[in-house]
C-alpha cells in the first residue's frame, strides 16, 4: 500500500473514535444502567425486641395473662417457685426461669434471662400471709428500676388505695374484718410502685371469676362505687393489652365487666 493511503486511512481512524469520543462527553442521556446482583431476601415476621417478665403467671389471673400475651407474639418468661406446677407454661411454650418472689437476689437474676422490655407482677399472698404482696412487688419494683427498664403493670384489686371506698360496708369497715390486712398490703406496694419512678400501670380487678359469659370487660380510670366483678380471661385480657397503651401510663384503673356489678349479677351470672 502506498505510505500516502496508509496515512490518510490512520487519520480516518483517529478522526472517527475522537468524534465518538468527544459526542458521549456532551451527550446529557445517562448512562445506561449496570447490571445489578440478584439478590434473594426471605420476608420474617420479627417479635417486637424486648419480650415480657411477668410474676405471679402459674394459675389464676397470672395465667390468663401470659396466655393472652402469647396470643399477641410476645416473648414471654415466667418467674416460678422450684416448687410450682408448670405444665400450663411449658403447654403455651413460654420461657420459665426458677426463683423466689421473696429472694431479692433471685429476682435479679430473673432479669438476667433474656432481654425485657416490661415487667408484669400479679404477686399476692392468701389465706392471711401477705407478705409477698409487699416484700415480694417492693423486690420487683427495685429490680426493674436496677436493670434500666421503665414499664411495669401492678396487679392489684379494687379496694386498694383511694378505690376502697367502693367496697360493700361489711368489707370496709371494723378493725378485725378479714380483707383488711389483704387490702392494706396492696396499697403499700401501689405506693411503693407510684413513687418509684417508672412508668407504671395498677389494675385492680373486680372480683375475679373462673368462668363467664361473654362480657363487656372495660378499664375505669376510677373504681365504681358497686359491687364488681369479671373474669380472669377478660382481665388477663385487659392487663396484657395496656403493656402498649400508652393512655395507662402512670394511671390506676379499676378492671370490671360492665355486665357484673351488683352481688346479684355476681351470684347469678
């Protein structure tokens, strides 16, 4: 080939990847899109970080309350006694951790088990041993402050602090009637809890029953001045819905059936 030909089909060359050079530096399009990785992603339903403590959950009331925060997905661990039944627990698939109400240690150690958000204590003596009542709400009250939480649910009853007003006169009144003691208990750890400074919900429950019917279970800002009732699905109802609600905080509330007031709807309901 002749070096003239040669030179100028070089400098064609040059011309052409300059110009194509020179119109993507001016073009304003974007650049076309890159390739992106596949990427597989699982969607998981996740429980809201932090499960529940509750004290007091083997039987009655307590029961009823860790079944209803099973049925809202929460974490929950139960503190028992070595010596207490446990199969209703081990049946709702909920943690169990062994301690004594009474035993300060142990219940510090209860905190220990898994990561908490809220504390609920149902804790309470019978029979005229009340001790727990006091000694064993004032140990969970100290160590739920000790292990940084701030929610906590009291479970009471009315005829504690300012509600025993409402109570019949026959329960009320006379220093040897037999609920004296039971309500004075309750109170000491109310005011125990109220001055504590964390953000705590009391419930105090009507009288509780076994079974019902369907009734019209309902928190009152103030106990009524009657007889009451409800049962203990519709309050463990109750008292595990106000872990979230935020309108309990630092509140006292009477736990009643709309439907069971009166001691004649409490006989014949």
């Amino acid at each position: 080939m002749h070096m003239a030909t040669l030179l100028r089909l070089m400098t064609a060359s040059l011309l052409a990847v300059f110009s194509t050079v020179a119109v993507a530096q001016d073009s304003t399009e974007p650049p076309p899109p890159k390739a992106s990785p596949i990427i597989s992603v699982m969607e998981e339903s996740l429980p809201r970080a932090g499960g529940i403590l509750v004290f007091g959950g083997t039987q009655g009331l307590g029961l009823e309350i860790v079944k209803h925060l099973v049925e809202r997905k929460e974490n929950v661990t139960v503190m028992v006694r070595a010596s207490s039944d446990t199969a209703a627990l081990k049946a709702l698939n909920v943690n169990v951790v062994t301690g004594d109400a009474l035993d300060a240690e142990s219940v510090k150690q209860a905190f220990t088990a898994a990561p908490f958000r809220a504390v609920i204590s149902t804790l309470g003596g019978r029979e005229g041993d009340y001790k727990v009542d006091v000694e064993g709400n004032k140990n969970v009250i100290d160590a739920t402050k000790n292990a940084g939480l701030d929610r906590i649910i009291l479970v009471t009853a009315i005829g504690a602090g300012d509600s025993n007003a409402g109570l019949p006169w026959y329960v009320r009144q006379g220093e040897g009637w037999f609920m004296k003691g039971y309500f004075a208990a309750k109170t000491t750890a109310e005011d125990y809890l109220k001055a504590s400074g964390l953000e705590y919900t009391i419930v105090r429950p009507g009288m509780l029953v076994k079974e019902g019917k369907p009734g019209e279970p309902m928190l009152f800002a103030v106990a009524p001045a009657a007889i009451t009732g409800i049962t203990r699905s519709d309050a463990g109802k109750l008292v595990a819905a106000a872990v979230e609600d935020k309108t309990t905080f630092n509140r006292v509330f009477a736990a009643v059936d709309n439907k069971r007031t009166g001691l004649w709807a409490l006989l014949t309901y």
